[in-house]
C-alpha cells in the first residue's frame, strides 16, 4: 500500500519506502515524526518529514487504506464474517492536551475535559473504510453518510447500522434517497412516536403511539429537489455532513429540510415496525455495532504514545493520526485474518473438524501478539523470506503433521 502515498508534484511512489511506513506509524501510535526516528534503525527525522509533506496527504491515505481494505474484502476467511455489504459506523473520543486542549471542545458525556472524536466506518468483515476528526459536540448523524462516499473500497455497502447519536429523520430520508438501508440502533425506542398519513384518531388503539400526520403534500412539492439532493450525494458533488449541517443550521427551518424530515418520519416509522417485529434484524444491528465497538479497542492500544492524547491544534495534523491510525489497525486485522486462514488451514490439514460457523465468532482484533512499542526495524535484512512466520503449532499436531 506505501506505493500510494504518490509524490504531491510528480505522481511517484516514495524512494523511500521505510521513512514513508515510518511517517504512517507515527501517525498511528500518537508518536510523532521527531521521536519515530530516535525509536527507528537507520531513519532520520528529516527523512520523516520529507516524505510526510511529499507523500502524505488526505486523498493518498484513502488511497493506501482502500488497498488494504481491497485485499481483506478479497480474502476468502473475510466471508465468513460478512459479505461486505453492511457496515457500522461509531464516535470514539480521544482528550487533547497542550495546544489541542485550546481547540477541543467539551462533552460532559465524555468527561470534564477537551477532546475530540475520530468518527470512523467498518464493514462487516472488519475493514475499516473511512474516519474523520470531528468535534465532541458535533451530532454524529451529519457524518454518517460521509464515510459511504469518501472512501474508493470496492465495498458495496447497503445496510448502515449506528447508535443513536447517528441517527435522525434527516437521515433516514436521506438513505431512502440514494437506496440504501438505515437500521439504527434507537434508545427509548418505545417513546418514539409512529408517524401515519391519517391523523391519529385513525388507529384508536395506537393513538397513544402515533405522532403528527405525514405531510404528503410538502413531499410531492419538492419531489425534484429532494432527487437532485441525493444525485448531487451519489455523484460525490457535495459531501452528506454539509448539506446536512447547512439544512439545520437556518434559524427558520427551510421547506427542503421539512421535505426530508416527512420523508424521514416514513421511513422511520417503517424501520421501527419492522424492528418491534423483527429479531433477525435486531440481531444483526447488534452484532455490526459490537464489531465497531471492539476495534475501539484496537484503536486504542495502538494510539498509546503521549497517554493516548491529541496534541495537534490543526485539523489537518489531527486527520492525518486519524487516518494512519485506521490505515495501521486496518493492517493488523488483515495481517491477523490472514495467519487465522493459515492456521484453519494447518489444522484441517491434521485433521481437525472446524465448521465455519464456529470460525465466524473468532474476531481478527487481537494484538496480545503484537508488539507495539522498542525499537523499530525497517530494513528488509529482518523480513521473512516467504513473508510468513512459521505457525506455532501444540506439540501433538506437530507429531500428526
């Protein structure tokens, strides 16, 4: 994947390939380009800094992440978690310190103290396929369409699942626009209220449940708007997170964001019918957001440097350890999805039964194995000649082979 961090002017992979995975792993563990290169054999700080500014920018690091979620999206153990087509997408909050404590903002939520949130997309595979530095205050529903389409995977995503924090009416009109499907997890879900095309003395029984009537009218008024809205999504013309923000922002709600809260009201009270009356769905809307919930974790073992705080003031710096953080734990679950098969592989060889059911609770997000910290080696002197360490085998498996 380094040979898509292309030089700014040129177009060229990085000469310097070890100084380029070095500038990525200071990004990723929060260590910075200075001490990267005092913890690195053979790597200078300058040297860092030369290809940070040549190479590394915002659209090669997608780059270099699609390569690496591609090629765990391609791996045969992937589909036994999934097929790809589903994703989640969760807040994780980071407190900032020194300079960035003066920009962050503050989410009693989260604590007393400043911060900010790497708003990240994973797959049901566990690829990780989109993050962005937003503010602790910021609703994440603005931002759960962003990682749909600012991401170049060959992930075909058309099930969305969030907490409540990503969801609102807003949204799910918008996901019935560009055909795709909105499946929230939604707290106090029995105090929402259904919303009909009939007032609620329609359904006596229900009234105590059904809100105001869906205006219809308002919906066929600016039919065409609301298409050229989702045209201008799906082409990639304007990002999701601004016109949503741009929608909510009027003092005066406009009559385009009251269009798409009654188109979202619909489809809202639709997906909560089908939730009451649906375990399967319940089940996989679970499973997705526990699977964001444990690469948390990842997350934060590997961005352990300087207490595990943001001390960038800028956005940029701050969307550039956000990113090498995804681009790093994205390599270790497809570095771990990878000996898993070989390891399945191993095993069957010897004998042992193991049905892929069973195999698709064993999740890729171990790092007991890894070692994140010492000295860095780059030179490709230390690397493995079939680029495998050898499987560590129990004593009897080793007499059966």
């Amino acid at each position: 994947f380094a040979d898509h961090f292309t030089h700014v002017r040129t177009g060229d992979a990085p000469r310097n390939v070890s100084a380029m995975l070095a500038g990525v792993l200071a990004d990723a563990t929060n260590l910075g380009p200075k001490r990267m290169a005092s913890a690195s054999k053979g790597i200078s700080a300058h040297q860092i800094g030369w290809v940070r500014t040549f190479h590394a920018r915002s659209e090669t690091y997608r780059a270099a992440q699609a390569c690496v979620t591609d090629a765990h999206t391609r791996h045969p153990h992937s589909q036994l978690w999934g097929n790809g087509t589903s994703s989640s997408s969760d807040g994780q909050f980071f407190r900032a310190s020194d300079r960035a404590a003066k920009r962050g903002d503050i989410n009693l939520h989260y604590g007393s103290e400043p911060g900010s949130k790497f708003y990240s997309h994973l797959s049901d595979q566990y690829g990780y396929f989109s993050i962005l530095p937003i503010s602790p205050t910021e609703s994440e529903a603005a931002y759960v369409l962003d990682g749909l389409f600012d991401q170049d995977t060959i992930l075909d995503i058309q099930e969305h699942f969030t907490d409540t924090g990503g969801a609102s009416d807003h949204v799910f009109g918008l996901f019935a626009l560009i055909g795709k499907r909105f499946a929230p997890r939604l707290r106090n879900l029995k105090d929402r209220k259904f919303h009909t095309f009939e007032r609620g003395d329609a359904y006596p029984a229900l009234s105590n449940h059904i809100g105001a009537p869906i205006n219809s009218a308002l919906i066929l008024d600016h039919w065409d708007d609301l298409l050229h809205l989702a045209a201008s999504i799906t082409t990639r013309a304007v990002v999701p997170s601004t016109i949503l923000k741009k929608l909510s922002a009027s003092p005066k709600e406009s009559q385009l964001a009251k269009a798409l809260r009654e188109l979202g009201r619909i489809e809202r009270s639709l997906f909560m019918i089908e939730w009451y009356s649906s375990p399967a769905l319940r089940r996989r809307c679970q499973a997705g957001l526990n699977k964001g919930e444990a690469a948390h974790k990842l997350k934060r073992a590997v961005f352990f440097h300087e207490r595990g705080e943001i001390r960038d003031r800028s956005f940029e710096s701050q969307a550039f350890r956000a990113s090498g953080l995804n681009l790093v734990v994205s390599a270790i679950v497809h570095w771990n999805t990878v000996y898993l098969d070989r390891a399945v592989t191993q095993l069957k060889r010897a004998g042992r039964n193991i049905p892929d059911p069973l195999l698709k609770h064993i999740s890729p997000l171990s790092w007991e194995h890894i070692n994140l910290t010492g000295i860095y080696t780059w030179d490709s002197e230390h690397q493995m000649p079939e680029g495998f360490r050898s499987l560590r085998l129990p004593p009897r498996l080793l007499r059966a082979a």
